[in-house]
C-alpha cells in the first residue's frame, strides 16, 4: 500500500520518494506486529544456600536492594566459633559478650544498621581497622579473623530474628497480694473473681493468661483471627421515639449501623433527634495501656492465678 501526497501538479520526485519512504515503513511495522516478542530474560539470582530452622524465606525489594536478612546464608558453624572468641577478646568490654552493647557503652551490634548490612565484613571491616568515636582501631586484625567476627554477629542477628526458636521463660513473677489491690482498684467494676473469672487459671497457661490481659480483644483488633473469641460493642440508637440495640458494626460521625439479635441490619443517619449509645467491653482496658506497668501486669497475673 502507498500513501501519497495530493498535488496539484505531475508528481514531483519528491513525492515518489515519500511514497515509498511510507510504504517500506509500513511494511516494516507490519513484519514486527507478527515477530513474537522475545522472552524476557531470567535473572540469575542465586536461591540461599540455608535458613534457620523454623525460617520462613524473605523476599528481596526491588533496584538492587538485598534481601531480608533471614533469608540469607547461615553462617559455617566453625567461623561462627572463632568469630565469637575473636569478639569476646577484642570487642565484648564495651559491646558485650553476645553483642548487645556493653556496661562501657559500646553499641547493640544485633541491631546496628551498619551491623545488618554488612556481608562478610564489608562494612564493619573498615571500623575495625580505624576505630570510630571511643572505639580504639586494631590495625593488626587480619581479613579472614574479621569475616570470622562477621560470622558470628550474623549468627546472632539471626537467632534473634527467629521467633520460632525463642523459649519462654516464667511469666508468674509478681506479688498476688498486690495484684489483687490493683484488681479491686480498676478491674473489679466488670470483672469477678466467682463470676466470669471463676476458674481462669485452670483454662489458660500463666503465658496466655498475661497475653489475654494485654490483648483481651485480640491481636490484630478484636481477635480477628478467632470470630469466636471477638469483641464487639453494643450500640442503642434512639430515632423518631424508636430505640433500637444490637452489635455496633459501623460508626462514624454521619451514620451510624448495627445488626440486631435476628440479624437485621439497621442503619441511621447521625443528627437532631438520635442518640447513640455505645457500650464498648474493652474500653476500660483501653484506658488503662498508657498507665499500666510491667509489674502491674505480672502481679494482676500472680492473683489470677489463684482463681482455680
């Protein structure tokens, strides 16, 4: 096909070479339009060669960024030892002897971004050699002694990612007798040791138990993960002279919804002439996260645990 230009006059040279200038374009165009494409090509990624036990694979970001640490190689066992005795000598007065941090004021190395970055000494290489701030260098120490202590702080890095392989150690520690003055001070209002916590101790484990009073809800909100278990508000709204009560499932400051006992769902426009009721169970709970301690939760869990 050709493609001309309207003239006047007899074609001009011109006008022939642009006619075929046209069609050998649209010839070319046509010809790729068939030619499949070629197949991308794979990138040669190189899968880990280990993970911790319990370990799940990470995925690696975009442009060139490395992969969860998780993911990576686990360290030879062997360079992990002499990496660990090289640090105890050399560095564990200030960063202590499992690298996290020191009485001398030596930074946490198991959460030091520099630390976590580094691949075979790469990074801490050059601060061992030339010391930073209160650091004093060591000149001396060798490329392979240095991989070694590289070894060894990933291993630790990486135990302490591994949930899978953390113990949970006593978690009744506290003072029954004082858990129980601050039970009858805050809790006793919705809570009874002879009613709804008749028997607590026996259905749950002193570690679910304190997991319970810190998350009575849930985690992730109000137990999304257990329908059985969740906690929802209850709501009356009054509208036109009709009060209406259920579960609260929507609220903002223009609508309000909720589902009844039969499960018909209602929905009101907030304004004039309605009235809203919310009855929230957690929301004493929730009062109390900015203002409780560590040892209010462990002596709350001490007087607990004598409800058998």
């Amino acid at each position: 096909m050709a493609f001309r230009i309207a003239s006047s006059g007899p074609r001009s040279g011109r006008t022939l070479l642009l006619t075929f200038s046209a069609s050998v374009i649209f010839a070319t165009a046509l010809a790729l339009a068939q030619t499949p494409p070629p197949a991308p090509a794979k990138a040669d990624v190189p899968a880990p060669a280990s993970t911790p036990a319990g370990a799940q694979q990470g995925r690696g970001g975009g442009g060139g960024r490395r992969s969860f640490l998780i993911s990576r190689d686990v360290p030879d066992p062997a360079a992990v030892d002499r990496g660990q005795k090289l640090f105890v000598s050399n560095c564990g007065f200030c960063h202590g002897s499992n690298a996290n941090g020191g009485g001398e004021g030596g930074p946490d190395l198991i959460r030091s971004a520099l630390a976590l970055d580094d691949e075979k000494g790469d990074k801490i290489g050059p601060v061992i050699h030339n010391g930073r701030g209160k650091m004093p260098p060591f000149p001396q120490m060798t490329q392979p002694q240095i991989e070694d202590i590289a070894a060894f702080l990933r291993a630790r890095q990486q135990a302490a990612i591994n949930r899978n392989a953390y113990t949970i150690q006593n978690v009744n520690t506290g003072d029954a007798t004082r858990g129980r003055a601050y039970f009858e001070q805050h809790c006793a209002s919705c809570h009874s040791p002879s009613g709804d916590l008749a028997g607590i101790a026996g259905k749950y484990t002193p570690e679910i138990l304190l997991n319970r009073i810190v998350y009575p809800g849930g985690r992730g909100g109000r137990d999304r993960g257990n329908a059985a278990a969740r906690v929802h508000p209850s709501v009356t709204v009054t509208a036109n002279g009709r009060s209406v009560s259920g579960t609260l499932d929507y609220m903002d400051d223009f609508d309000v919804a909720l589902r009844d006992a039969s499960g018909e769902y209602f929905t009101f426009a907030r304004g004039p002439g309605v009235t809203v009721k919310v009855n929230d169970p957690l929301a004493g709970h929730e009062k109390l996260i900015p203002r409780y301690t560590d040892k209010d939760l462990h002596d709350v869990l001490a007087y607990l645990e004598t409800f058998k």
